[in-house]
C-alpha cells in the first residue's frame, strides 16, 4: 500500500460466487513510529534489589523489550535481568499500537557487593552489659543491621539485643551505594544470678573487730567473685578492705566460665552496733543487808544493761546473784536485739549496811478480841519497828491492821539514818481472847409492869458464861451504860455484854427486847371512894393497876344530875374532886363513874364512889 492512496474493496457470496455491486472506499496512513530514545545507554543496577525488565528504563514509551535486535518475541517485565547483557527496546504508539521498525540497544551491568565478615557468627555477651545492636561485631563498610533476612527496616543502633536472637548485616559499596547480601549472627546473652545470703539485715558489733573495725570482706553472702557496690547502680566495686558503715551495700558474683557479672543484685542492710558506755550517778552504791540486794538491783543508765565480776570478764553475772559486802563490779551497755556490747565498762562499788534485831520479852502476847487490837498494840523494843506477817514478806503491815487470833509477827528494827531494816527478825505469837454472849434464860424478857421491872430485874434472866459481869446498854457499841435501876419500857431493847476479869468483853451483845405485859395474874381493884381533904392520903380516887393494865384507859367521872365532870386518862392524873380536875371543889357526895379499857375488847363498866370531906 502507498501511505495517503485511496483503496476500494468489495465482498463475494460464498454460495452464489457474486462480487457485491457497490464498494467500499478506505484512504491508507503509513504510521512510522521512531525509536525510543535514553540517556544512559549502559545502566547498572544492584544485585540484591534483584532487578528485572521492569527496572529498564527510557524517555519515552519503551515497550516491549527483547533479548535481541531482531527477536519477534517481547521480555516479561518481571524476567531478571543479567548482568553484562544487551536488551532492545521499540517504542509503541499507544493509541494506534504501531511498534517502531528500529530498536534501542542498553547495556546493563548488575553490581554484586559481598557481605560483611565476622570472626563469631555466634557472638557472646554479659547481661549486664545492656547490650545494643552497636555492639555487634562484623568487618565492612557502612553496616547496616536487620531482624530477618528479607526485612526492609534497618534496626536502631541503640535497640537492645535479644537472647537466642538471630540478626542480619549488610554492607554498602561506597561508590555505587549497592547494599550486599546479609550477614547471620546469632547472640546468645548470659545471664549471672545474683549471690545469695541468709541474712539481709546484718549487724556488726564493733567490739568484735577490735582493734580494727567491720570492712566490706566482713559482709556475708554466697556466690563467686563476689563484687560489692555503694548503690545498685554504681559501676565502681568497693575496695575489699573499706570500713563498713551504717546502711546499705548491692553485691553481684561473676561467672566464672562466662566472666559475666550478675544483672541484678543482692541488697544487705548493715548495722554496725556500738552501743555507748554506761553512766551513773552513784559509783559507790549502798544497800541494806536486809533487802538481799542482788545484781539486779545495781544502779546503772544505759540500753540493756550487763553487769561483771571484772573489767575484762567474759562472763555476765546472773541478776539473781546476790552481792557481796566491799565488792566491785563492771557494767556494759549491750544491744537487746544482738547482744553487742559497749566497747568501755564502768566500775560500782558496793557497801551492805545491817541492822541488829527488834528485841522482844514476851514472843506470846495475849489481847482482848472486843479491844480490836493492832499492830501498834504489839510490843518490841527497837527503833523504828516495823511488822510483817510473815518471815519473808517484803510489804509491812500498817500499824492499824487488826491482829488475828493464833497468827504469827515478825518485827524489824529500822535505822532512820540509811532506812535499812534488821535482816534478821523477830517473832511474836498472838493470842486473842474472846468472851462468848451472855445467855437469856427462856421466857427472861418477859415481866409484868406491875412490878415495875428494872435493870436489875432482867439481870437475874442473865447468865455469864465466862465466870464475868454483866453490863447493859441501851444500844451497843455506841450506847449508854444502864443504871441497874433503870426502869424497863415496854418493846425496848437491851443490850448486854461480859465483861472478865482481865477486862476482855463479849464483842456481840446479847439483844433483848422486853414485853411488860405479862400480868395474867394481876387485875384492877376499885375503891368506893375517897377523901380530897389535902392531908395526902386517900386524896386522888385511883383505880389500882388500872394504869398498868390499861394504858389506853379513859375514865369519866359524873355527879348525881349525870353531868361529865372530870375525865382520867394516861395523860391526866386521877380524880382529885374538884371540877374538871382544877375548878371548884365538888360537893360531899355520892358520884357515878365509868372505866374505857379499851384493850382486848373488854367491857366497859360503871361504879359509883362517895366523896367525903
């Protein structure tokens, strides 16, 4: 065809055989694509960005390529390239898809970049270290670390390595910039426990070192080259030889296969005890004989405190030791929880002082019960006598503590100077006596008061058991002695005790309290009349044992014409024949008269009398 010339088709029947009548007119364009152009006619590529077709490059559209200038067959994008080869480019018109009839030839050329090197593909380190990507070691250039063997991200230098952990290096061509192929190094990171110890809390006496003092090897811990540090940060060990102070110290041991130092470690809390040398106020100290002053009872200010027989005595004195008259004795400030002592001791001296004995005549004394002896009721001669109850007791009995019957005392004699009692002591044996309750006899209490009972009259009811007298009271202890002619009152109680020859009384009275009502035999008795004339006899009209009997009596006095002239009773006297017991003289005569008895539902009755004058 001849590009721009004008072309005329038409179609045949295949059965028929006939060529259509009209045709088709077609006008021809020649399309002559130029061949792609590029700059770099020889191009270089790294091998390990594994380059291929697609890698080629040109000004313009350069596709397909082909292995040849004239092969027919295109190159797979994806196909490597090789180095030192020649490929051919044509250039396509996209829209027409003509190919140019000409071919571009470029050289390529794949730069191949060996790996770094390494005297240890298996590289070994401390933990301690805090080991980094940095710190492995391989030979190259430009070194560049990677997690996997395909991984595009480059590790930090400052990342950490990992135990076990496999990592990869390349190297860079400096003057092509190609990376190589990768490196493996293993890491393998040993681990070093820390030492080990039983006690973290250690203590040091400084006693113990003397003349020297507790250093850094004086610490205890278990494990191998054991290495001690100030903080458990510190990366400067402490000298073996520096003295120990209070507070804390870190320790690590070392592997001794690895040399690796313990990552961690061992933290131990140190005292260092030195406990200052006691003081007192008193170095000569005295003591009463008495008191068996012991070890206990020294007198020294300080933390625990440990007596001696000496100043260079290893062996503590027991507290219960007693002490001894003139002796001397060391004392030493310890710690309670270590039993470290102070480095210096002091020096006490000791002074016994004794008493000679209360001196007692009688060692059984006797007392009254009812006198409530006490202990100032004992006797002893001595100064300052003090009393116990018992040969041992340390607590002295107050002088008003009552005495008991059939108990023993003990008296020591004091001295006011130095306060110290007699060692020795001396007994008293008391005895005290009781006089046992008068006895009433059956029915004693009772009388009639017709007889007028008195004191004297309820006595002889009374029996004295102890051969004594007998006292009454109107109450007891705090009552009045009774006159033996004391007359008895009706529902009143008495009270009476004995009394023996040495003085010694009954401490419980007898209580008795009296009726005077017993006067079944007795009966009132009425005259016929009487006779006011002042001469004393005969001039009040009495009733006998009326008053007695009756004591709520009433009795009403009438003249002839039935008029009330005078009423008795237990509050007015009797009759004394005037009106209303203080008016006018009543008359000579004869008058009626009526008694109330008003007790035991008796009867009243009516009498009359003559009054004469």
């Amino acid at each position: 065809m001849v590009d721009g010339e004008d072309y005329w088709a038409s179609q045949t029947n295949a059965t028929s055989g006939c060529e259509s009548e009209n045709r088709l007119a077609v006008n021809v364009t020649i399309i002559k694509p130029l061949p792609p152009t590029i700059i770099e006619k020889n191009k270089a590529f790294c091998q390990t960005d594994n380059p291929t077709i697609a890698n080629l490059t040109a000004s313009e559209n350069v596709t397909p390529w082909y292995e040849s200038e004239n092969s027919t067959i295109p190159l797979n994008e994806t196909d490597l390239l090789i180095n030192g080869k020649d490929y051919w480019a044509t250039q396509t018109i996209s829209t027409q898809g003509c190919e140019a009839t000409n071919k571009l030839k470029i050289t390529v050329t794949i730069i191949e970049t060996p790996p770094p090197t390494t005297s240890e593909q298996n590289q070994v380190f401390c933990a301690i270290d805090s080991l980094k990507i940095e710190n492995l070691s391989a030979v190259g250039s430009e070194i560049l670390w990677y997690n996997s063997e395909t991984s595009t991200t480059v590790l930090n230098p400052s990342d950490l390595l990992e135990n076990g952990a496999t990592y990869w290096a390349t190297q860079t061509n400096t003057t092509s910039g190609c990376e190589s192929t990768r490196l493996a190094v293993t890491v393998v990171i040993n681990t070093t426990p820390p030492p080990t110890t039983s006690n973290a809390n250690q203590m040091f006496c400084i006693k113990d070192y003397l003349p020297n003092a507790p250093i850094i090897s004086d610490l205890n811990a278990s494990g191998i080259d054991i290495l001690w540090y100030a903080t458990e940060t510190s990366t400067t060990p402490l000298n073996s030889t520096e003295i120990l102070a209070n507070g804390t110290y870190w320790a690590t041991q070392t592997n001794a296969t690895t040399g690796c130092e313990s990552t961690s470690r061992l933290v131990v809390n140190v005292r260092i005890i030195n406990p200052e040398t006691p003081t007192t106020t008193a170095i000569n100290q005295a003591f009463c004989a008495a008191d068996k002053p012991s070890i206990a009872n020294l007198q020294a200010t300080g933390t625990s405190i440990i007596w001696y027989a000496g100043e260079t005595a290893t062996t503590p004195l027991n507290n219960a030791d007693l002490l001894v008259n003139g002796g001397t004795y060391w004392a030493a400030a310890s710690d309670a929880s270590t039993g470290c002592e102070s480095i210096s001791r002091i020096m006490v001296t000791v002074s016994i002082t004794d008493v000679a004995p209360a001196t007692i005549v009688n060692i059984s004394q006797t007392f009254c019960e009812s006198d409530s002896p006490t202990i100032a009721s004992l006797e002893a001669t001595g100064n300052g006598i003090v009393w116990y109850d018992s040969e041992t007791e340390t607590t002295p009995l107050a002088n008003t503590s009552q005495l008991t019957n059939g108990a023993s005392y003990w008296a020591v004699q004091t001295n006011a100077t130095t306060g110290c009692e007699s060692s020795v002591r001396v007994v008293v044996n008391v005895t005290l006596t009781a006089i046992a309750t008068p006895t009433l006899i059956s029915l004693g209490n009772e009388f009639c008061i017709i007889n007028k009972p008195t004191i004297s009259s309820l006595n002889l009811n009374v029996s004295a058991n102890n051969s004594g007298t007998i006292s009454w009271y109107d109450s007891y202890p705090n009552g009045n002695l009774l006159n033996p002619t004391t007359a008895l009152t009706e529902g009143e109680t008495y009270y009476a005790i004995e009394t023996d020859v040495n003085g010694c009384k009954s401490i419980n009275p007898l209580e008795v309290t009296v009726t005077l009502e017993v006067c079944n035999e007795y009966d009132i008795e009425i005259y016929n009349g009487f006779s006011p004339t002042g001469n004393g006899i005969n001039d009040t009209f009495t009733i006998k044992n009326l008053r007695e009997l009756y004591p709520n009596f009433k009795v009403e006095f009438f003249n002839r014409w039935g008029n009330l002239i005078y009423t008795a009773n237990a509050a007015k006297p009797d009759w004394n024949g005037r009106l209303n017991g203080d008016g006018k003289l009543s008359p000579t005569g004869v008058y009626f008269f009526i008694i109330y008895f008003n007790k035991e539902n008796r009867k009243p009755i009516q009498r009359s009398l003559y009054l004469s004058r």
